[in-house]
C-alpha cells in the first residue's frame, strides 16, 4: 500500500485545487460549456480600410457592428510584415524566428511549420474541440506541413499567396485544396471569398454541439484582388473596395450562422489580418489609414491591423487602447478553453482574458518588430525604438537613422524624439540587444 506522506498529500490537494482553478477557469460563464472560437484573418488588409477604422469609402456595415458592441483594438498588432511569418506567429504564439518561418513560402519552397511547433489547434484538440482551416494555409504546401499535420481536422482553401502563380518562376497552376487533395486548378480566384464562406458556415452548422475553433484565413485583399459577381464595381472605395465589401459580407454570413447555430453567446470571434496593405500596388492595395510604412516594413502600419474581438453578452463594448497582439491568441484561446499550455515552449504571447472580461489593464510589455531574422523595433509602453536601416522595400529605396516614436502622441511615426531622449533610445537599444543574445531557435 502506498504510504502518504505529508508531502505527497499536500501535493495531491494542491493538483486538485489547480485543476478545480482550470476547470472553472474553462468553463465559467456560458453555462459550463465550453468556448468556441474563431478567427478571420485577412490578407494585407490595412489599418484603414474598415468603416470602424475611419474609411469613408469602403463600406463595412457588419465589421463595424461587430467593433460596435465588442473591443476594437486601436494598438492591435500582427507578428511580423508578411505573410508566412504572420500566420506561424498567430498559430504558435511565438516570434517567427523561433519557428524558422521567418520569411514568404513559394511553390518551390521544401519546408514549413516545424512539426515540432504547437498550434492553436492542437492545444485546443486535448479539450476534444473540432478544428478547421478554411483560407489560405501559407505555412508548407507540401504533405508533412498541410493544416491536417498541424492540428486541423479539415483544410479548405489555397496552400499559399494567390499570386504566386508566375509562369517565369514555373509555379503550377494555383491550386484549391481540400484536406489533402487538390480540387481545382487553377482556382477560380473570383469565387474564394464565397466558397470560403460557404465552407466556413458549413463547418459551424456541423460542429455546433461540440466546441470548435474556426480558422479563416481569407486569400484577399492580397492582389491579385478579385471578388464575386454581386460585389464587383459596387463600392464608392474601387475595385479594393469591392473585396472588402465582400469580406464584410462573410463575415456576417459567419456571425449569423453562429446565431441561427445558437452557438453565437458562447463563441469569441477575432477579426485582424496578417500584415499592412500593399501601398506598392496603389488602387489595388490598402489603406495604412494615419499610420507611416507599408506591408514589408516595421513602421506601424506594416504591422498593426484591425483588431476586432467580438463575444454577445461577455465584453463590455469599448475602444480599448491597451496593446495586444496576434501573439496572445494562443494563450488567451487556452485560458479560455481551460487547457493547458504547451509545456517546455517558450511563448511570446499574453493571455487577454484580463484585459477583456474584466478591463484590468495589462501590465507593461515589450513587442519586438522583426523583418525576416533582422530584429528592427521594439515597443515598450508608448515608446517604439526603430534601428537605423538603409535598404529597399519592394524596389523602392528606405533609408533612415534612429528613431524614437512615442506611439500614444504619435501613432503615425512622424514626429522622431531620437535626439531628445538619447537615455530612451539607449535603454531601448539595449532590450534588443538582449534579445537577440538569447537563443530563439530553443523550444
Ligand atoms: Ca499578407
């Protein structure tokens, strides 16, 4: 028979005590049911193209409904200024460079998202949740990285950018794919936004009495920009507009298939994308609204974006300033969900649960700006430390010295405090510097 010591009885009630904080932690509120959770995220959509983020032209009724009764984010950042970083920092909840997923995939690419890296979807497969990935996947379009490696029970969608069909580069036909199978090529670009709706509302309709978590990660606006039949040449914003207004269409389509599911109170759903517009591609490219910078830069707007999170009856409605990041989807989805983290994973989210339910100010963080391995900015409350750099953005020179941007007074990077505050850039200098002595390729 086994001798309880003191030790091993005080052990055992506090693992009891943990799990009781887990379990209620996971199934408070909603009735003891557990959280769904989903995820639109958007192609190059720029800071500004969204009614809610001070467009004019491009009209976005449900987006704006959904900012309206939720927390739309004005400090809401992606992890990276293109897209394969991007989305293996959301899924992860890491910088990029510690998956190596540091720059854009091609056709031609052999690698992907480590098998060794945990998503969303596999913290949230142990609590038995449903999983699919209804979008453009961008993380390793060969078999060992394809969403159903990572977690995901279903794939619908493009395995990379809609772009990347160059005849000069010998890309294939781009390819549609479902699960592992590819099942129309080249894809009809002009029906992705409604197939992707389509498929995602299916998903809800057959999930709705398990817990789900719903990843769309739309293909558009990523030129080459195309929309439906019953959206082109529609809206006052242009051809852009038209998509977006597209997008804003889905995601109502989804917002509604929550509700008629009757799933709608007991579902988080995010709206962000994965980096700033596309200003390179002029009408056909975004809006980085009042930020400085473009996709491909790590001034604000390559890398802050919408950030709309929307929960019926559980988030006071507010414009919330503080800080928040694609990275604290992973630890917020796991309190939420009452699951565990990744264990022996260093993670560089937060858990926003906090900051959501109950408005409790997070404590100061610090966000580091990465293009590729080059770790350019940091963020550390309202100050954001920029190095000198001197290179080309999409074939257009960019050269500049230190920069020191207080972000609150000044979120469109215009007026430099480099030089009145040489202790702050020195301070600042310095946290980079530390990073980058630690290791980032570790667990
Ligand atoms: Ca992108």
């Amino acid at each position: 028979m086994e001798q309880i010591t003191r030790r091993t009885l005080l052990g055992r009630l506090g693992a009891a005590a943990g799990a009781g904080v887990l379990a209620s932690r996971g199934a408070a509120a909603a009735g003891g049911r557990p959280r769904n959770f989903v995820v639109v995220f958007c192609d190059d959509l720029g800071y500004g193209d969204l009614g809610c983020y001070g467009n004019g032209q491009i009209k976005t009724p449900r987006l704006d409904a959904l900012a309206a009764a939720g927390v739309r984010f004005t400090d809401f950042c992606s992890a990276a200024p293109v897209c394969s970083p991007s989305r293996a920092a959301l899924l992860t909840g890491r910088y990029p460079v510690r998956s190596g997923i540091t720059r854009v995939l091609f056709p031609q690419s052999e690698n992907g998202l480590p098998e060794s890296e945990r998503t969303i979807a596999e913290v949230l497969k142990g609590r038995g949740y449903a999983t699919a990935c209804i979008g453009k996947w961008h993380l390793g379009h060969l078999p060992p990285f394809l969403p159903m490696n990572h977690g995901f029970d279903y794939y619908f969608g493009l395995p990379y950018s809609n772009d990347m069909e160059k005849n000069q580069r010998g890309d294939p036909p781009l390819p549609l794919m479902r699960n592992g199978k590819i099942v129309e090529q080249p894809a009809d670009q002009t029906a992705l936004t409604r197939r992707y709706t389509e498929e995602a509302v299916a998903f809800i309709e057959r999930s709705k009495d398990r817990p789900f978590f719903l990843y769309v990660p739309h293909s558009m606006p990523h030129v080459p920009i195309h929309c439906g039949e019953a959206f082109r040449g529609k809206s006052a914003g242009g051809a852009y507009g038209d998509v977006i207004e597209e997008i804003d269409w889905s995601v109502g389509r989804i917002v509604d298939a929550l509700a008629a599911a009757g799933v709608a109170k007991h579902t988080l759903v995010v709206f962000t994308s994965d980096n700033g517009p596309w200003t390179h591609y002029k009408e056909h490219g975004g809006s980085p609204g009042p930020l400085r910078g473009q996709k491909g830069t790590t001034f604000e707007g390559g890398m802050r974006e919408p950030g709309i999170f929307y929960w019926p009856g559980r988030l006071t409605p507010r414009v919330e300033p503080a800080f928040a990041s694609t990275l604290d989807l992973l630890p917020t989805f796991a309190a939420l969900a009452g699951v565990d983290l990744p264990e022996g994973v260093t993670l560089d989210g937060r858990d926003l649960t906090p900051l959501l339910l109950e408005e409790t100010p997070p404590p100061e963080r610090e966000f580091f700006y990465f293009l590729a391995d080059d770790l350019q900015a940091v963020r550390r409350g309202d100050w954001k430390y920029k190095r000198p750099f001197k290179g080309k953005v999409y074939g257009e020179p960019l050269e500049h010295g230190a920069l020191l941007f207080n972000l609150r007074e000044d979120p469109g990077e215009r007026n430099n405090l480099a030089d009145a505050h040489p202790e702050t850039v020195a301070a600042l200098e310095a946290r980079l510097a530390a990073f980058e002595k630690t290791d980032w390729r570790t667990p």
